[in-house]
C-alpha cells in the first residue's frame, strides 16, 4: 500500500461513496441501481478481475503488477467492485467498516489462531466465510 | 448509513486490512492468500451475495433488511467480499481508495451529467464498467 | 428450442465435448485446463451472461432475443459455459448428463409437487440448488 | 468419462431438458424462471463450483475425485449449473448445441491449429471466449 507519495490526505471510502451517490443521481441512474442489479454488477466484475487470472501461473499472479497493461486493468477492476459494493451497502443501508468489523470478531472466535489456545487449534481456510 | 448509534469513531479501511494481514499471518494463511485465489473468493463471495436476491421479487428485494435472517446473511455476505477484496489489494500492492477515486474520475469524463454539457449526453449504466 | 430447422441431426453433446478435447489438444492448451482454471473461467462466463441482463427490465429481458446484437451475445456466452462446463467434465471424469439426472432424482424427493402428495408442499426455489 | 456401465441408454441433454420444464411447472416455479433470475442462478451455482477449489493446490485440485465428499459435492454443482443452463435456454429459445457448435467454428478460424498454416500461428487460451 505504498501508492499515495503526498502528504496531501487520500480519498476516504465515505467520500468515495458519496460521490457515486452523486455520480448517479446526476445521470438518474437509481432506478437501476436495485439491490439486485448491484449484487448482479458486483458478481460480474468480481469475475471480470478474476478473469485476468484466469489462465496465469503462479509465477505470472504474482508478477501481474509488473505489467503495466494488467496493473491497470486489476486497479480498474478493483474499483469497479469496490463501487458495487459500497452503492450495493448504500441502497440497503448497510455499513460495510461495521459489518467486515463484526465479521472478523466472530472469525476470530471461530478460528482460534494457533498459540492462541492450549490445544491448537488445526483450522483450515476452506472452512472460513 | 445510519447503523453507527454512538460517538465512538467506527473502524477504518486501513484499521480492518491491517487486521486481515493480522489475522491471515496468526493462522499461517498468507500461502493460500495468492492473488488467483483471492479472486476466486471474492467472486464466490459476491455470488452468495447475490444468491440471497436471485428469487426475489423487486419488492422482496426493497425490503430484505426487514427479514432479519437475510439481514443478517446480507451483512455476512458485504464483509467477505470487503475481506477478500482488501486481501487482495494487499497482496498486489493496490490502493482500493486511490484505485476508485481515479476511475471516478474517468467516468465523470466518460459519461457527462446531463446538463453538464451543452448537449445533453444520453448515457446508460450499460455503458459503465 | 425451435432452432434447427432441418432434417440431418444436430450435433451432440458427446461429439462437441471431443471436439473441445481435439481443440485444445491441437493448440497445446491442455496445460491451462486444470480443473480450477476451468472452473475459474465457467464462473467468468456465466458473469458474461449475468452482465447481459443486469441493468435490464424484466420486459428488456423477455425481449433479448429481439436484439440481433443481444441475441447473439447470449448465444456466444452460452456457448462459453457449456465449452468450460464440458472441458471441466472431461478433466474431472464426471458425465454432466449422469450428474444432473441423479440431481433431478434427489430433487424429485426433496421438492415434491403439489398434489403429488395427500398434504401439499409448499415449496419455493429459494430452497433448491 | 467411464461412468456408465451398463448398455442401457444414459439421459439425454434433451430428455433432461424436458424434465426440468415439467419439474418446475409442476411446483409452479415458471414465475421466478425469467432469463435475468437464471442467469443469476447459473452463475451462483459456478461460483460453488469453483468455491470447491478455492484454496486447494494443484495437487489436491487433481485429485479431487478420490475424496468422496468433493466428489459429490463436484457432481452436484456441474448438475446445478446444466440445469439452471438448459432452463436459461428453454426461456430464451436457444439451443445450447447448435450455439456451441457454431463457436467452436469461430474459434477455429479464429485461433487456428499450430501447424495448421504455413504460419504458425501463435495463440493462447487468453485470447479466446
């Protein structure tokens, strides 16, 4: 996360989201931005940064940021998804900081770290989420 | 937006992916946490995101928060795709916030308001994305 | 289904899942075809087709077919999912046809029709799959 | 593709087709069957596929039908996604043959065969779909 290079203070995720409020009553775009149609955008650009994967070995994933027309297209799809989801969080009134806070507290009793418990705990990311 | 009932500031983007980065290390996840996984997560995430409107009605829809079951899944389902999108951009180095403020941005360039121009645009969320 | 409008067969679902195989075999690309690449992809392309319809009305989406442009877009995406579902079904040596008959079976069981019993079922597809 | 063992003729894509519209008319379910809510449900269903190999490796991804339980939960996902598939083409009227058959013929002029022309042509599933 060493992108920002000023001092001046990044975009905030209120602020962004805020302004796709804005972004789409300037374009009256509500009426489509239902509950489903945002959760249906969403799962569409969730696959479209999957599919820059897709095909890639693990040597090429990890390099993706090395190439400078895969950079963009991971940084566009990330915003693409991030926008969904906070206009998805906005039409249905749910606080994404709140609701991701609460969900790392109950995986954190779910998922005993190892150390953490007297008797390890064995847990395994395929029974998360 | 109106969950937060106290004065107490909520959680940060920043505060929730360092507790991610956190959370993966303490339980050894990080080999699994390779940015083709990640994607794949986050798009089956958004799927169970959408799985929970993929029936209903656009009324049923308006109304999930009502249900307090759903309520609960639709929250569950917001965080992980948040998780796994701020694991993510851990791993590829990508400022989330920076990412969408710039595709805002183009957008706001891609897609004038109407009014904004002296000829009115005709423009369509089909378009976006 | 009131496409084929002759008199010689169609093609068969056997014959195109040899036809992916000699496709792939002749361009070398058997070693992206791993069953999580492939699964990977069929996800991708189902979102292709989800995207076609998420911003449309439900009347905008009972007339796709109407839209020359929609309409083959629908075909070329469908015809996406079957090639990944049938190439994942040769590299994991499950029968797709033998899967979903069982399914259906099961499902028989679980969903009964109304009126198939003495006391009726209320049954809803938000409980299948 | 082994898993019949009997000479008796296995389903038919079209049998099971036909099978799925009288399951669903029987339950009354055509209502919630428009082409947006299948295309959703298709793409759910590949995303719980793909969920089964999120975080394996290589390895455990290739032999993930020795491990009975993936095993069926393998078969039971492909069944969902055909269904939701063939009912997405009832719906709209295409057929899911003829529309692969004729991509498979795109994709041969498309990406032709190493070999194949006195150019070899240099191609990468990457580019494809």
């Amino acid at each position: 996360m060493t992108e920002r290079e000023t001092d001046t203070p990044g975009p905030t995720l209120e602020g962004l989201r805020q302004r796709l409020v804005e972004f789409a009553a300037a374009r009256r775009w509500e009426p489509f931005h239902t509950p489903k149609n945002l959760t249906a955008a969403l799962t569409v650009e969730a696959g479209e940064l999957l599919e820059i994967f897709q095909w890639l070995t693990p040597e090429q994933a990890s390099a993706v940021m090395a190439d400078p027309d895969r950079a963009h297209r991971v940084r566009d799809e990330v915003a693409d998804v991030l926008a969904y989801l906070l206009q998805f969080c906005t039409v249905v009134g749910v606080d994404p900081l709140t609701a991701l806070a609460e969900k790392i507290e109950r995986n954190e009793l779910r998922f005993p770290a190892p150390g953490a418990l007297a008797e390890e705990a064995d847990v395994n990311p395929e029974d998360a989420s």
